[in-house]
C-alpha cells in the first residue's frame, strides 16, 4: 500500500491506444490491475493470467488496464497496431491496452510516476524493475504492488482482487 492512494491516481490522464485521452476515474469505482505490458518479453505469457482475471472477474467489477512499454531491452516494438493485433490474435485479450509509456525516468508517463510511489510486499517502493510489473487500485484508495515475477494468478493478487469486488 502507499500513500498516493488510487483515488489521487484516478484524476491522472493517459493516452488511448487510438490517440485520446482518459483516466482512472473513467473506470469508475471499479478494482483495476495496471500492468505494463511487452510482446516480446520472457514474462509475455503471463498476458494469458491477466486475461483470465479479466474474463473471471470483469463482470462483478474489475478491469485489467495494459500500458504497452518498450524500455526493457526493446520488448515491445511494434506500432500500436501491431500490438493491438498481437495482444487479440495471440492471447484473446478483451481488456483495454493503451498507448505505448515509459514507465522509468524522466519521461515516465504521469500515471507510472505517481504509481512507483507505492510499495510492494518487502516495503520498497521506485523504479518499475521489468515489464509486467503489477499495481491493484482498490475503490477504497489503496494500491498494492507486485513485482514482475509475481503472477497475475498468485493467490496474493487474487486476494486483493476478490477482497474489493463489488459483488
């Protein structure tokens, strides 16, 4: 948890993977799972978890939201067409993929900047460490953060998940 809570969070803007601009809030009071996401990356199959979450849970109040990022050893170079189309034809992804961010460093887009505030299990909180790095923003203000190689499944995730759904 931090102290930059969610709701905070919610008011930041980021681009859409077409171009516009939303929010957190645009998601309402609904629990979210921030991922930055890569196609090219050892951890990719974990796209497979988050779009299971996605169909286990959406309907009782849970999105999972993929902020595709490049900054880790080039993983995901694609044009946002082509990880779009990577992201559907390869996982069956139905959750939301945005534009392309740099989650590290001084051109970290907003939303990356505010969530490396949060801690995650051990106390520690800064630079996203590799791509899939996890953040749950509950309706309540919390964040809660996990690492890269923690899944999207792991019971720890899952547990906060379910603890905030609405129904």
């Amino acid at each position: 948890m931090t102290e930059a809570t969610a709701t905070d969070l919610r008011s930041i803007p980021f681009q859409t993977a077409d171009g516009g601009t939303a929010t957190l809030a645009d998601y309402g009071d609904q629990v979210l799972l921030v991922v930055n996401v890569a196609s090219k990356c050892g951890l990719t199959p974990q796209y497979e978890q988050l779009e299971a979450l996605q169909r286990a849970y959406a309907d009782r109040g849970f999105t999972v939201l993929g902020f595709p990022c490049n900054q880790f050893m080039g993983q995901e170079p694609g044009s946002m067409d082509e990880i779009l189309e990577y992201c559907s034809t390869t996982w069956g992804v139905s959750f939301p993929v945005f534009d392309k961010v740099k989650v590290n460093g001084g051109k970290a887009a907003p939303i990356y900047k505010a969530l490396k505030d949060a801690d995650d299990a051990q106390g520690n909180s800064g630079r996203i460490q590799w791509n899939f790095e996890k953040f749950v923003l509950t309706p309540g203000g919390e964040v809660h953060r996990f690492r890269p190689n923690v899944k999207p499944d792991d019971p720890a995730v899952v547990s906060v998940i379910e603890a905030n759904l609405s129904r």
